[in-house]
C-alpha cells in the first residue's frame, strides 16, 4: 500500500502538468461521452454487472463462443484495459473534485481505462471489441 501511495503522489504531481493523464480521466463530461459511444458501437456492459439480464447471452452470439466463455471475457482482463498505478493515479485525480474517498470508490469499482474508447471502465464489464492478453499493469 505504501509504494501505491508513492506512485500515487508522484502521479499526482504528474497530472498536474499538461497532458500527462488522458483528457477522460480528468473531464467528466468527455468521459461519459466517451462511454456512451462504447455503448452504441460496441455493446459495453452490462449496465449492471450483478443483474446481466440476457446480456452476455447476446455478445456471447457477437462473438460466436458459449456463454460461459463470453463470462470470463470482461474488460478486467481485455489488452486495452490499463490499471498502472500512474493510470490509478489519473484516475483518482480525476475524481478527486467529486468529493469522497476516491481511492475506495476507484477499488470498489475497479476501474481502469480503456484505451480502445478512451474511457474510465469498470473491469466488470465488457464490450465487443475485448482483446485478449489483459490488463495492461
């Protein structure tokens, strides 16, 4: 935890300069936007991860692979999915305006970011693009 917090600080001050974080990690609004074109174009999601309805049942036909292997292809293990403590860091900066605990709500969520559509993501989710070989550390 401590060397978390070392990186943290360090990305922290990084993030302050210009153009050290992505634009979505710091912009809310271009966030969501973001996320909301992976949803249109690429099927991200499920809205929510503990009730799925037929969800991986569709992208699992997407793909043309069993259900049950659509499960185990989440963003949490996607190539494009990147959780380096300087992209935690980001993240957090990020939220840091919100208010709150961000680090808690960051690791509760376990977000990451996704480069293919340059957006916070949460590893419990998926998209048709998932790449294998994942997440980028």
């Amino acid at each position: 935890m401590a060397e978390y917090y070392a990186l943290k600080d360090a990305a922290k001050q990084k993030a302050r300069t210009a153009d050290a974080c992505p634009r979505a990690t710091q912009d809310v609004g271009l966030n969501l936007q973001n996320r909301q074109r992976a949803i249109e174009t690429a099927m991200y999601g499920p809205a929510n991860p503990e009730q799925p309805g037929d969800y991986f049942k569709k992208i699992a036909a997407e793909w043309g692979v069993p259900v049950e292997q659509a499960l185990t292809m989440r963003c949490g293990n996607c190539r494009v999915f990147v959780v380096s403590p300087e992209m935690q860091a980001c993240i957090q900066t990020g939220m840091e305006s919100d208010g709150g605990d961000e680090y808690d709500v960051m690791v509760a969520s376990e977000l990451g970011y996704c480069e293919m559509f340059d957006f916070k993501c949460a590893a419990s989710r998926t998209c048709r693009a998932w790449v294998t070989g994942g997440p980028q550390r």
